[in-house]
C-alpha cells in the first residue's frame, strides 16, 4: 500500500492497477467498445481477474448478460480480499465467471457476443498469445455480426512498434481498427491504450453510438469517461498517427 495511491496490485515488478487512478483504465477499456456498439447486450471479458471491468461494463444499461473467462483464479481470489473496490464487479446477477482458458472459451461460442473486451497484462509470456493474429481471428468469430473487440494496448511512446503490428493483425480480420488513449499515471509513461476493432464497416469509433447524459454519467458513478473523452481519446500526436495510420 502507497501513502498516495492506496492498494497496488504488482505483478512480476509491473503494477497493475492502484486505488488511486484504476477507475481512468477499467472505464476506458469497457466503455470505449460498448458506446461503440448501438446495443452490446452480450459481452465477454477475457482475463481482467481483479473485477475492474466487470465492474464497469455491468453499469452500461443495454447489457444484459457478461461472461468472463479468468485463467487464474488465483488473482480473483486476492482481488476480492485486498481489492473490494474492483472485485465487487463480480456480484452482478449480469456476470458469469468461467475459470479457464480464454482461446478454449471462444472456440465454443462462435457468433455469440456483441463484444469482446481482453484485460490481459502486457504482451509478454502467456500473455503474448493474446496480442497474435490468430487470436483477433478467433475473436472475430466468436462475435455476432457487427460486433467489436477491445484490448489493452501499451503506449506508444515506448511500444509503437508493437502497437503498429498489432494493429496489423487486426486489419486482416475487421474493416475498421483503431487505437485510443487514456491517462494513467500509475502506467509507464503516464498513459495507456487500447485496441479496438470493429466488424462493421460503417462505424466510427470516434463517434459513439451510444452518448449519456451528465446526469447518467453520475449516476453510472463514472469518474472519467464522457462522450468528449470517447471522441478524444482517438486523436494522437501527429507522430504516431502517421505510424500507424
């Protein structure tokens, strides 16, 4: 515990989340896609083992049904002891929790959800697999027709590379991708990412087709994303944009 971010969650020297500034990431990664989406009733979150996301994406008032796929229950058990602020997203009757692997999962639910949000660590060891052109293949099957994807993606001032190869594999299966930014300032950087694709092509991720009023945004108890941090969040420094656009 910090004196001025409260509860941290570290994982292989690598901080995950802390109670000061978690809310900036969980919302983001959650709302990004689901405004994106004119009706995510069914939504599947790969990995997210705190309950972060859960915990968001069971706010949005057009979902219906969340199942999450957690490969170690080890975390969902820590979280729930040390990190009740987060893993209170796992008692909505909205949420079902599988234990195990996320590809396994998707390779039985083909065409089965409005959209898919993986809340992994960075793209190393296990992790690495979840960042894969097989894996956006996979994914984009297990979606219902116009569906969207969403995914933690790093920072470009020190991980372009990475987020340009990415974006890549997702060109080959979705006909709009992008990348948006939030600020983190617990993260590497001060900011973080995230991939988003979607499969139809007539979206456009920096208009979303879902907007809230300022008095539904406070009573969802959201503290960081608005309809102007949605659109926002899409314009890079001209830099990267050219990199990867």
């Amino acid at each position: 515990m910090g004196y001025s971010h409260g509860i941290v969650l570290v994982l292989d020297g690598i901080i995950q989340c802390t109670e000061r500034d978690e809310f900036a990431y969980q919302e983001m990664i959650s709302f990004l896609p689901l405004c994106c989406h004119p009706n995510p009733k069914k939504v599947l979150i790969v990995g997210g083992g705190d309950g972060g996301v859960a915990r968001e994406v069971v706010k949005h008032p057009l979902v219906e049904e969340v199942h999450q796929v957690e490969i170690d229950d080890r975390v969902v058990e820590l979280s729930k002891k040390y990190l009740p602020f987060m893993a209170c997203g796992f008692d909505s009757p909205k949420l079902k929790l599988t234990i195990g692997d996320g590809f396994e999962y998707m390779k039985q639910r083909e065409g089965e959800f409005d959209v898919i949000i993986t809340d992994s660590s960075d793209p190393i060891g296990p992790a690495e697999s979840l960042f894969q052109e097989s894996y956006f293949a996979l994914a984009k099957k297990a979606l219902r027709p116009n569906g969207i994807i969403c995914s933690q993606g790093g920072t470009f001032w020190i991980d372009m590379d990475h987020i340009k190869s990415t974006l890549d594999h997702c060109r080959k299966h979705f006909p709009v991708v992008g990348y948006g930014v939030a600020s983190v300032p617990s993260y590497p950087t001060g900011q973080i990412g995230f991939f988003i694709a979607s499969s139809n092509e007539n979206t456009k991720l920096n208009e979303p087709a879902k907007t809230f009023t300022d008095e539904e945004i406070d009573e969802m108890k959201l503290r960081y994303y608005t309809t102007d941090i949605h659109k926002a969040a899409f314009t890079l420094p001209r830099y990267a944009a050219k990199k990867l656009y």
